[in-house]
C-alpha cells in the first residue's frame, strides 16, 4: 500500500482542489485500511496499519477543518466587498 498520509503542517501552498483531492484519497485508504488491519498476521504489522489509519484520520480532520476555515474566509471576503 503507497504511503498515503500527509504532512499538512502548510496548507499555504495547497490550492482548494488539492486539498479536496487529497481528503478523497485520504478517505479511499481510510476504507481499505480496516481490511488490512484484520488480514494482519503479525503484531507489527498490525501496529503498523493501526497507525497509518489513525494518522489518515487525523490528516482528514485536520485538512476538513482548513476547507471549512477557508470557506469561512472567502464568505468574510465577499460580504466585505459587497459593502
């Protein structure tokens, strides 16, 4: 499975479609991981997979919550140029 997760530390650089396409791809893997955390055969693996979901989730959040602060901002955007 390709290494997924991402480092979301700068959102600067990311346009809002980079970030829609990232979350879909995050949330693909968070679906599959699941499955793979129970074919795991050893408890290494098993730790391994546990984490990477719970990092996907986490990148997830914390990519939503951009999306969301950045739509708050272009709505503050447009009701001051509307002014």
């Amino acid at each position: 499975m390709q290494d997924i997760c991402y480092n979301f530390n700068n959102f600067d650089e990311l346009t809002d479609k980079d970030l829609r396409d990232r979350i879909r791809n995050l949330n693909v893997h968070i679906e599959a991981l699941p499955a793979i955390i129970g074919r795991s055969t050893t408890p290494k693996v098993h730790t391994y997979f546990s984490e990477k979901l719970k990092q996907c989730k986490a990148d997830v959040s914390a990519a939503e919550k951009e999306i969301q602060e950045r739509w708050q901002r272009s709505k503050m955007l447009r009701v001051v140029s509307q002014s």
